[in-house]
C-alpha cells in the first residue's frame, strides 16, 4: 500500500508542473488510487506563445531570420515600390523593430509610490470615448479571446461621459484586468492601447493601485516617443525620399498638369494643400468648411465646437494646436484646384466641406487622411510618404533655403507661423544632412 502511495505521489508531483493541468484522484477499491488528468484546451493565442518562447530558446537567430525574410517578402508582394533592394522600406524598419522588442526580456517596472493626478473627471469629445473603447476591445480580443458585452460598452461610455454608472459591473471587469495586467502590457502591441486603457481606469474610483502599475509603462512609452520624434537620422531611405519630393512651384505645377498621373481634382487638392501651401497638419483641413460669408462669431465659441473655413481666396483656422486663430492669403494656383473640386461635386450638401473621402462623405477620421495623402503622394513619387514625413522634409527644405542664402531667416520665421509652429520647433523638425 505504502509502495503504490509513494509512486501515486511521485507521479502527481511531476504532473504539477503542467499549470494548465486539473488533477483528480480516482479511488479503484479500498487498495488502489490513480490519479486522471484532464489536460485543459490552449487557446491559440497560448499555443504560439509557447512556440515563441521555445524557437527563441532553442533556434533563436534562424527564427528571427526567418521572421525578418517574411516580413520583406509580404511588403514587397504589398507595395511593389521600385526602391533599391539595399535601402529599406519603413515598413521592413518598423517590423524590425517589433524583432528587436522581442527580444528584449519584458521588465516589470516597480509601480510609482503617489497616483499622478486624482480621478479624472474631464470632458472629452465622442471620438476619443470611441477611440478608447476600441482599445480595450482590442486587448479583450486578443488577451481573453472575447467581445466586450453591449452592456459593459454601454457603461464604459457612460463612465467616459462623466455620468453615473453601474460601479460594480466596471469594478467586477477592470479588476480581471488588474490581475493580468502585466501580461496584458507584455503582450499588447500597440503602446497606444496601453495608453488609452490608462486613460479609461484614471476614471473608475478605487483603483488607484492599477493606475500606479500602468503608469511607469505610459510614462516610459512617451519617452521613447520623445526620444524617436527627435531622432532625426537622414537615413537613406529618408534621403531618397527628400530627393524625390520637390517644394519648387514651377515642379508642383508641373505634376498637377501632368495627364499620364491621372490625378483626379480630390487628389488635386490634397497634393496642392500640402505643397502650394505652406505644409500645416491634416487636421487643420479636417475640419474645414467652405464658407458662403466671411465667418463672424466663430471666435465666441468654445475650442470643441468651433471649425476652420475657407472663403473667398482666404485660410480661417479657428482650431489650431497652438489655439491660436490664424488667417491667412490662398495662392491661386490652389484657389483653382479648390474651385475645380467644388465643380466636380453634384450635391450641394458636399460642397460645404473642403475635402471629401473616396466614398464623397466627410472625413470622420484623421487617420482616413492621412492614408489618403499618402496614397497621393506614393501616386506621384512612387514613394510612400506621410503627412508628418512631409512637414519634415519641409522644414529641412526651409532650413536649407536659409543656410545656403536663398531666403532670410525672418522670411522663415514667417513660414514656421504659417505652418503653426513655432520657429524653434521648425528647426527641430528639420534633418540635418550635411
């Protein structure tokens, strides 16, 4: 009896080591135990977790390679740029990069000793209560396998609209995550999620301690972001990109008239609003209106609900980074690319915004475009080039114009307003390629 007592727990001992395993006795007679082992399902989530872990252990730089070789053949099959096969693509850059995080071992920070803020009770607008729910979908989605409930939606919306709801149903779901949450921020992807799961728990009494865990990792994040947004390298991608893209009149004029682009008057219009003018941020277009008078009382409204217009030849921007309001003069040459797109559009309702999507509605989104001005640019060029990319290389273009005597350092001056920057945040934007 002792013997097979013994062996029972040699055996149970071994198997303990499954976590994921549940373990029962099973009395046969009054003699004999066995123990029965019901081995739990693994999501697939864990099952490529595992492999991971184990192809970094045991076959580490052959993985990596292999990860790098199919990430290039993707964006080359994807994008079919004609780039020199020895400068790489951003896109080869930022998964790269995803290999390099990968295999650094995740830190868990030690949680900051004193909350940052006390709870948050501001106002924030409808798309940023969307974009925050769409985060913490996405990390149920992919750390727990399930759909947010309509009803949690429900609350969360209410909570973010600063309204009274149901305590325990929040309490009960963001307790789950603040048991998992350093794995959650290991396995999140997006930093920008992290961040936005921050924001919404920075809302829910009682969970202060939550809020200090998250809050080393936001914090470092915002670093890194700093600390890449002023890593200005002329790389060689880069440099092939500034060496493409021209800021000279008689060249802008020249692709707008350009037939064999097949440009239509939208892409027109965006391609000249980022380089006829002085090169400001999409969001500033977002937002505007084509006015039928000049605009009165605009200033006498709060920031959230103001617009930007255009009328009669002239630039009103009413919502700016800076909140400062700005007017300014619209060469003629984009005063006709925006008569010509108004021409083009049969309803009257869409002849009140400046810009339309593909689908002839108003831009909801930012990010909808941005991808648009890019795709117009990679029209042109060849080359896939951002928004942000674009106000770079402007600003190095500027930099330039002054250092090598063609324009004068107040002329600049001038230009970094227009742009709604400030003259020293023009300065750091701009490559140094020398």
């Amino acid at each position: 009896m002792s013997q097979i007592n013994t062996e029972v727990q040699k055996k149970y001992r071994e198997r303990q080591l499954l976590k994921q395993n549940i373990i029962f006795f099973i009395k046969i007679d009054i003699n004999i135990y066995y123990l029965l082992f019901i081995i739990m399902p693994q999501t697939n989530a864990e099952i490529q977790k595992k492999f991971r872990e184990r192809q970094l252990l045991y076959n580490r730089e052959e993985y990596l390679q292999k990860k790098r070789d199919n990430y290039k053949k993707y964006y080359r099959k994807k994008f079919k740029d004609d780039i020199d096969p020895e400068i790489k693509s951003e896109e080869e850059q930022e998964q790269e990069q995803e290999i390099k995080e990968e295999e650094q071992e995740f830190i868990i920070l030690k949680p900051i000793k004193k909350r940052q803020a006390p709870l948050n009770k501001t106002i924030i607008k409808d798309e940023t209560k969307k974009i925050y729910i769409k985060s913490l979908s996405k990390i149920y989605n992919s750390y727990y396998h399930k759909e947010i409930t309509d009803e949690f939606k429900e609350e969360l919306i209410k909570l973010l609209s600063v309204q009274k709801y149901n305590i325990n149903l929040i309490k009960a779901e963001f307790k789950i995550i603040d048991k998992d949450i350093y794995d959650i921020i290991k396995n999140t992807s997006k930093k920008s999620d992290i961040r936005n799961l921050h924001a919404i728990i920075t809302r829910i009494r009682g969970f202060s301690n939550l809020v200090k865990k998250i809050a080393p990792y936001t914090d470092d994040n915002q670093l890194q972001y700093a600390i890449a947004r002023n890593n200005k390298e002329f790389t060689d991608f880069i440099k092939q990109k500034y060496n493409a893209l021209s800021f000279k009149k008689e060249d802008i004029i020249k692709n707008l008239n350009n037939d064999d682009l097949e440009l239509t008057s939208k892409e027109k219009l965006l391609y000249g609003l980022f380089t006829l003018f002085h090169t400001r941020r999409p969001v500033d277009y977002k937002r505007m209106f084509i006015a039928t008078e000049k605009p009165k009382y605009e200033i006498r409204k709060k920031i959230n609900d103001r617009n930007n217009y255009y009328y009669d030849g002239v630039f009103y921007f009413y919502i700016t980074k800076n909140k400062q309001i700005q007017k300014y003069d619209v060469p003629s040459e984009l005063q006709l690319l925006i008569e010509n797109e108004m021409k083009s559009r049969n309803d009257e309702e869409n002849k009140k915004y400046l810009l339309l999507n593909n689908h002839n509605k108003h831009y909801k989104y930012s990010s909808d475009l941005s991808r648009d001005i890019m795709l117009v640019f990679k029209k042109i060029y060849k080359l896939s080039i951002s928004a942000v990319e674009i106000r770079k290389l402007y600003c190095t273009y500027l930099k330039y114009q002054v250092e090598n005597g063609y324009m004068i350092e107040q002329e600049h001056r001038k230009i970094a307003e227009m742009m709604n920057h400030s003259y020293e945040e023009n300065l750091k934007y701009a490559y140094n390629i020398k």
